[in-house]
C-alpha cells in the first residue's frame, strides 16, 4: 500500500504547477504536501480527521487542519484554491458527493484518486473465494475496512456526467505500476486505481493539467 | 507533607535538579524598567500609567541574526519563572521556589520542546499580577508611594502586549521567531498575531479561543465576589494588615474546579473518604477532592496577591480578538501574517476545543494557513500542562519549521 501511495504521489507531484494553492483532504502524514511545499513552493493547507496522523503532519512541516471532511468545508471560500487533493480518501466518507460538491466549490480542480472495485484482480478474487477480496489496494477485512463506499470507474463517470463536470484528465494504475494517461474501455477491469482531474465549467482558465510524464 | 492530593506533581515526571543535562540550570530574574514619567504607557482605559516596571527571565542565547527569540506567555496564575531553578528566590521572598522549577520546566531547555540550544526564550510577568511586574501592589506615585490597591487602573491583554513589544524592543529583537502560551497565555499569543502582525513570525496558542464564554465569565465573577466579601479585604487597602486569605483561596479553589474535568476528578478522587473507607460524620474536609481544593486553596494565598487575582481575571474576561472589528473574528484574523499552530484538549470545558476551533476556521476563512488539533486527553484545561509528552514534539517540530522558513 505505502508503495502504491507514492505512485500516486508521483503523478500529483506532476500534475500540480509550482506555485499554486493546494488544498490536500485527508492528508495522511502530510508528505505530499511537505514536498509540494519544499520542491514546487506551492502554499499548501492539509486536512485530517485522525489525531495521530495531525500530529504526524504536523511534525513533517505541513499546515494541518483536523476536522472530518463528512463535515463540510464551509471555512473555506470559493475558489480559495487551485487544487484540491482527495487522495484515496473519496471511498472513505459517510458522504462522498458532498465532499466532491465541496472540493468544486473551494478549488479550481479536483484531483481524487480511487480504488477501481471493478478491477478484475478484486472481482476474480471476490468471485473465486465468494469472500470480501482483500487485495493490495483494498488491504482490509470485511469487518474493519475504512472504505465504507467503494465503487468502480464507470460509476465515478457516470457521476460526471449526470453532475455536468468536466473531466480534465484521467489516469489508471495496476499492480504497483506507475500511473498511465486511461484507456478505455480496457482500464474498466484492467485499472486497480484510477486518478482523475475534474473542474466545473467555468471555473477559472481551462489550462493544461496533463501530466509532463 | 509531600502533597500526595496534587494530580499534577503525579502526573508530572520528576522535576530536573538544576545540574540536570536537560535543565537550563540556575536563572536570576532581571527587571527593567519599561515606562516613566516622559515616556508612560497608553492602557486602554484612557490612562497613561508610570512608572512600569517588568520582571522577565530569559533562557538560551539571542543569535547575532536575533532570529531565533521566542517570548512564552504565561497564564493567570504564573509569573516569568517559566524554566529552571531560581537564584535569588530568598532576597525576593519567594520560597515555594525552592521546591519546583518553573512553571513550564517540562517545555523549556536543552532538547526540549522549547530547545534552549536552539531558540531563546523570553517570560515576562504580566501588568497587574503580582511577581515583579507593576501591579496594584506597587507604590502609587500619585499617592505618597502607597501601594495602588483599587487604584491600579483596570488593565487589558491588549495592554500586556503593548508593554511586552517595548520589552522586544528593548531587547532589539526585530521580530520574534514566536510567541507562545497555554490559557490566558494563549490568548496573549493570539492577541500578538492580531495586533502585531509584522512583529512576529509565528504563535502557538494552546487550550485557548477569541474568547471566554458566559460559563467562564460567570465562574471569574463568583471568585471576584468571594475576594470582595472577605472582611480583611478592606477595599483592597490590606497590604499593611491582614490579607483577604479566605477570600483568595475561596477564588482559587472554584478556579481549580474549572481546569480539571470530571472525568480527571472522578479517576484521581472518586467518593473516595480523606480518612479511611468510612464517612466521619463531619463538615469539613472529609471528601479526597474536598481536601485537594482546599490544600490547593491555601498554599496559593502564600504565592499570590488578591487584588492581582482581581485585575487578571477581569482582563481574561474583557479579551475578545473580535471586539475591534465589531465582533468579526474573521475580519479580524485577516490582519495575521505569522503561522499559527493551535492545540486543543478534548476534556477542556473552559476553552473547550470548539471555541478554539473557531479560531481555526475564522484565520481558514481569511485565506491563511492554520495547524489545529485536538489532543485527546482527560486532564481538562490543565492538559496544555499535563500533556506535555503529546505537546512537546508538535511544538519542537513547529519552531524549528518556522525557523527554516
């Protein structure tokens, strides 16, 4: 899993310019945003609901906010940034629209990655030992997994749609290989985790978010 | 007695001895006189007082960048002995410090969360409490040099922090690397990020917010009253004569009520009898917490004067960030420039984390960046001193952060 995270890590690291305002929700210990900070000058604010992970974010540099996402943002204004980071973190809330709606509402772009449940190492294993798959994304049990709201590549575009967002760009990784610009329809079940760069219409200047990579 | 009711002194590792490695040692108190008669202090109340005199300790070495100074705020009850062992303690009359070094000794000193091989450290007493700091124990020179009593003018947080920017620049510290203080002391750090945005580059503020709430407004005014309704407290005239003791320790043990938590009080003294399993039948003192806040009551009238009691509260209960942007909080931390990293304790009903919170939100509001967390502990208002484990490295990690920048 820690592997896997620096690979998303990396391509976000691409993606965002140098000098931007980042807004990264569910930060963990807060490395991203601490290397953000220190190798592109981006002027960054974390959130975090655990405690402990606070206090990790805390001692990596990062300004962290502890506070449940589920709660809204409503300290933040609109378009108080350029980015906002929702770093496997989506499938974790009680209320995962609402934070999407929040995230288009305070930045310019989102940037949300997610567990593709659809992916057919999770499906193959679900439908081989007709037992919760506990794969290398998806690395719970049944009983105390945190992803309270998994859902699949094509439920995350169809939400898209249905919401009129545009989707600036979108990228797939399986098996712990690097990110890759998506491929449909293949990455349906060929992606393990997907990356996605959505933006309301008109909301700030189109500009070119595809990753130098 | 070894004061076995003292839940801080258990929860508290042992102190270090002033040869200790992580000890700064040995400190004198340094005095300076800050305003006189050609140059008074502006107070908030209109009058312009002198002379002020401040008594401040400082800990570490100023960098000849004077880059890495830190002033440490204290709260209600403390004073500028923030770390180490006090020299002189016997010429000012002060022996409850030969027991225990300063008040933040956890915090402050080599390898600690305010490394003193690394930053250096700045307490000053407060206007208007009573440890050396001008206050209504000080000669009135409007009055053949008795001391003030109630005619010390009623003193702000605004005003301690106007008189603590002339002791920076009487120390000749452009700007300070932070500010930093728990309580009363948290709010003096937030009142500096505030009103002096340029003179500091960070302040950490602990089990503190923008302002007290009714519930603490209301626990201040009984401990007022109790001190006013003392009969040796004379209309504060007692300084020749018998102090309003009964009075202060009333005013000290409800404070104590208000920063420890239920829980705190439950786990520590339960029902528990001060003698024995069985009830003696009696009035006085026969619950454990009944004889706590009582032994904590007494040994406070020997350190403390009542009419500072009086002074410093009513400045608690005045302190509102918002009040000079018509009860905007936001509008009021669009002013701040320095970092600001905010700590509050889940147990805290005096400054509970909510209110510190808001604070949070109001500098997000404003477009600034914020730390904020919320520490689990069940020590109530008095974890921003108990918690020292869980606090230190936030803090450390947080200085040396702002120290880079």
């Amino acid at each position: 899993m820690k592997k896997r995270k620096r690979l998303d890590h990396q391509l976000i690291f691409k993606l965002i310019k140098p000098g931007s305002r980042v807004l990264d929700l569910g930060c963990g210990k807060g490395e991203l945003l601490a290397r953000l900070a220190a190798e592109k000058k981006i002027s960054g604010q974390a959130v975090e609901r655990n405690p402990a992970r606070v206090a990790d974010a805390i001692r990596a540099g990062v300004a962290v906010y502890q506070k449940d996402l589920d709660c809204g943002l409503p300290e933040f204004k609109k378009d108080s940034f350029d980015y906002a980071i929702l770093e496997m973190t989506l499938q974790q809330l009680e209320r995962p629209l609402a934070a999407l709606e929040e995230t288009l509402r305070v930045s310019r772009f989102t940037i949300v990655s997610f567990p593709n449940f659809n992916y057919r190492g999770v499906v193959g294993k679900l439908v081989e030992t007709g037992r919760m798959p506990v794969t290398p994304a998806l690395p719970y049990s049944w009983h105390n997994t945190p992803n309270i709201h998994l859902f699949t590549l094509y439920d995350f575009l169809d939400w898209a749609e249905q919401r009129g967002v545009t989707v600036v760009a979108g990228y797939a990784s399986a098996a712990g290989s690097p990110f890759r610009p998506l491929n449909l329809p293949l990455d349906s079940s060929e992606a393990e985790e997907l990356l996605f760069v959505i933006t309301l219409p008109g909301s700030g200047q189109p500009q070119s978010t595809g990753a130098d990579a | 007695m070894t004061d076995p009711l003292n839940v801080c002194l258990e929860k508290r590792a042992p102190h270090d001895l002033p040869d200790a490695p992580r000890s700064v040692g040995w400190i004198s108190p340094k005095r300076v006189v800050l305003a006189d008669q050609a140059n008074p202090l502006p107070l908030d109340c209109g009058i312009e007082l002198a002379p002020v005199t401040v008594e401040y300790e400082t800990y570490g070495r100023l960098s000849p960048a004077k880059d890495n100074a830190v002033f440490v705020l204290h709260a209600l009850s403390g004073d500028a002995h923030a770390a180490g062992w006090d020299r002189d303690w016997a010429r000012d009359n002060r022996p409850w410090r030969q027991e225990r070094p300063g008040w933040w000794d956890e915090m402050i000193g080599p390898g600690k969360a305010f490394d003193t091989d690394s930053f250096y450290l700045v307490c000053a007493n407060i206007l208007g409490s009573c440890y050396g700091t001008t206050g209504p124990w000080s000669p009135n020179p409007e009055n053949e040099g008795r001391p003030y009593g109630l005619d010390f003018p009623v003193v702000t947080v605004e005003d301690w922090i106007r008189l603590q920017v002339r002791l920076q620049d009487y120390l000749g510290i452009e700007q300070l690397l932070a500010v930093a203080g728990g309580s009363l002391g948290g709010q003096q750090a937030l009142a500096w990020a505030i009103n002096y945005p340029d003179r500091i580059r960070s302040a950490i503020i602990l089990a503190a917010s923008a302002r007290l709430g009714a519930q603490g407004l209301a626990f201040n005014a009984v401990g007022r009253q109790a001190i006013f309704n003392d009969p040796c407290f004379n209309r504060g005239n007692y300084y020749n004569s018998e102090a309003p003791a009964g009075g202060l320790e009333l005013a000290r043990m409800l404070g104590h009520i208000t920063y420890l938590s239920a829980d705190s009080m439950e786990g520590k003294f339960g029902r528990r009898y001060q003698n024995g399993k069985r009830p003696c039948y009696r009035l006085e003192d026969e619950f454990m917490v009944e004889s706590y806040l009582s032994h904590q009551g007494r040994s406070f009238v020997n350190r403390f004067d009542a009419n500072s009691y009086l002074y410093l509260s009513r400045a608690m209960d005045y302190y509102d960030a918002a009040s000079n942007n018509g009860g905007d909080l936001e509008a009021a931390c669009a002013a701040i420039r320095a970092d600001l990293l905010l700590i509050s304790y889940t147990s805290d009903w005096l400054y509970p984390p909510e209110s510190t919170r808001a604070v949070a939100e109001a500098v997000l509001a404003a477009g600034h960046p914020v730390s904020y967390i919320e520490i689990p502990s069940t020590y109530g208002h008095d974890a921003f001193l108990l918690e020292a484990e869980k606090t230190a490295p936030l803090i450390n990690s947080f200085l040396r952060r702002g120290a880079q920048g």
